[in-house]
C-alpha cells in the first residue's frame, strides 16, 4: 500500500517535469527564434540619409551672368550636391551632405566667396521639430517599440 | 465497340490538352502592355548620380529624382506665414533635425518614391510601407500632417510634379498623362477638405 503511494507520487512528479520541461523548451525555443529573427533583420534603408536640403533667399537683383557665378561658388563648397536658383524670385534651393557641412556653414562660405546680400532660410520656431508626410506616427507604441528594438541591434 | 472507347479516349485526351494549352496564360502575359516603372528605366542597373559607389534601378531613380525636384520647387516657393504654397505641409523638411540617421527630407523622398514605384509595376523590387493614403493626409491620424489638403492644394502639387518631370527630361506627353493619371487616383484618399 506504502510502495503504491510512493509509485503513484512519483509518477504524478514525472508528470509535472515533463509540463514543465515542455514550456521551457517552447519559451527557449520562441526566445530563440525572436533573437535570430531581430538579429537578421535588416534596418530601412534609406537612399542617401545624409542628404538635406536648404534654402538661400537672395536680397539683390539675380540675373543669368550672376546665377551662373552662384552655381560656381556654390559647387566649390564641399557637401553640395545639387542647385536650383529661382533668377525671378531670388530663391536658391540646394541639397547637401549634411555630414559634410549644415545650411550656416554652406551659406557662410558662399558670402564668403561672393559678399552677397543674401539670407539664410530659418524655419519659423515649431515648424521646426516637426517631421513631414506620410511616415509612421512617432507617438505610436510599433514606432517605440521598433525604434528601441533596432536601436539595441543596429 | 472497343475501337470505338479507344478512339474516344484519345479524342478526348487530344481535346484536354487543347483546353488546358489554351487557358495558359502565357500569351497573356506577353501581351501585358509595359508598366509606368518599366518605362521610367524599370529594373535596369544604373550608378545613383547622389552616391556613384551605389548602384540603383533606373525606374527607381527616375521618380526619385522627379520627387526631389518636386520637393526643390515646392521648398523654393514656400512663403513663411503665407497660405497657398504648400508650406504648412512641406516647410518641417527644410530643418535640419534628423530622425534617428535620417533627415527629414531623405525620409519624405524615399516614402514617396517606395509609393510611387512599388504601385506602378516596381513592386517586385520597392515596398513601400508608410502609412495609408487617407490616414497619411488627415491630421487627426497623422499630426504631422498640419492642416488637411484641398483641391487647389492637390492641384498645385500635381503642377509642381510636371514641372518637376519636365526639369528631369520626361517630356513626352503620354508618359507624363499617365503621372498625371496616377497622381489623379489619388486625389479621393489625400483631399479631405
């Protein structure tokens, strides 16, 4: 009768390690696959991340003779990459390697080629730290759950 | 009798193979009139003009470049504090705050050439993955959004994207009607005003 109780106990024992063991194995195995998973997963690519663009806003009469020496001066500043001036309104827009150089230094080294009566484009405070259409709300839990996961791998 | 099922059978057999050759849809296929993508350079292999180490799908780089223009022009005729120009909706890319590695206009060029590509026969090698078209234009959705686009907002920006495919040589008028086309399409989901 004793034998039979201890029998029996051990089995009801086997019984609760197996249980157990099984959702451990499951819990390491997902684990697992969430790590290979993360790990190989590849970050957005984005076609030239570094790439910003600015604005001058010149304050002289422009004409063609003038844009062609802008476009020049502008070209000897490294980090340009390409221009659009407007002769009409004044308005020079151009993209660069922001790594290379910001907006301030590109425009000051352009008045300093030229001495140009010319203002560097500011955005008005708040428009500023706002990002534009269409990309994935910021305020939402998948973007600060995504940005925190690639963050820790990539 | 039993000529006659054998003859039968093979009538049938022969006639089987008749449907199912006719219902392939191989001639169809060779018959599909060439996407927008494959007429912008489809899948062809090119250097990327911004980073000459890159290689890049000529497709893709046709609408990307079509969209930074677009974005240059728009940037040039932004009037701080002025209505009509677009500025409440594309004037944040002119900071210099980045998102993560990316600056803001790097992020907006590559979401709008992803669309433009993947939807109009790149989607083999572009995915895009940004928000719907509703909810990307409806500020209660998308705060970045500012202010909801009207008919004669959407009317301009398509504007500025044929100036835009003019300055990048796409000029001829049918390609340029079938930009026009899509950009049309889209007008339900983005106006909302």
């Amino acid at each position: 009768m004793h034998l039979n109780k201890i029998l029996k106990k051990m089995k009801i024992n086997r019984t609760v390690k197996i249980i157990a063991g099984s959702i451990l194995g499951i819990f390491v195995l997902l684990f697992l696959v969430l790590v290979v998973h993360i790990a190989t997963a590849k970050p957005v690519e984005i076609d030239n991340a570094s790439l910003q663009i600015s604005r001058i806003d010149f304050k002289e009469p422009i004409d063609s003779l003038k844009a062609k020496e802008i476009h020049r001066n502008l070209k000897k500043i490294p980090g340009v990459k390409t221009d659009r001036l407007n002769i009409e309104t004044g308005v020079l827009v151009y993209f660069h390697d922001i790594k290379i150089a910001n907006s301030e230094e590109i425009y000051n080294q352009l008045i300093a080629l030229g001495d140009y009566k010319a203002e560097r484009f500011v955005l008005p405070k708040g428009l500023e730290n706002k990002t534009a259409c269409p990309v994935m709300t910021e305020d939402s839990f998948s973007y600060k759950f995504s940005r925190g996961i690639q963050r820790i791998f990539n | 009798m039993k000529n006659f099922s054998k003859l039968a059978l093979v009538a049938l057999f022969i006639a089987s193979g008749a449907f199912v050759t006719s219902c392939n849809d191989d001639d169809d296929k060779a018959a599909e009139p060439a996407s927008l993508y494959a007429k912008l350079g489809g899948t062809t292999m090119v250097a990327d003009p911004n980073n000459p180490s890159q290689m890049i799908e000529q497709g893709r780089l046709s609408y990307r470049s079509v969209v930074d223009s677009t974005i240059t022009l728009i940037v040039a005729d932004i009037v701080t504090g002025a209505e009509g120009n677009l500025g409440a909706h594309f004037a944040p890319i002119v900071s210099e705050v980045s998102s993560g590695n990316a600056t803001n206009v790097s992020i907006l060029s590559k979401n709008l050439t992803d669309f433009f590509s993947a939807n109009t026969g790149g989607g083999a090698t572009n995915v895009y993955t940004g928000l719907d078209m509703v909810a990307a234009h409806d500020p209660a959705q998308n705060p970045r959004m500012g202010v909801k686009s009207t008919d004669a907002d959407y009317d301009k920006f398509i504007g500025y994207v044929g100036a835009a495919a003019g300055l990048n040589g796409v000029t001829d008028p049918q390609l340029i009607n079938e930009v026009v086309a899509v950009l049309e399409s889209l007008r339900a989901p983005i106006v909302q005003e």
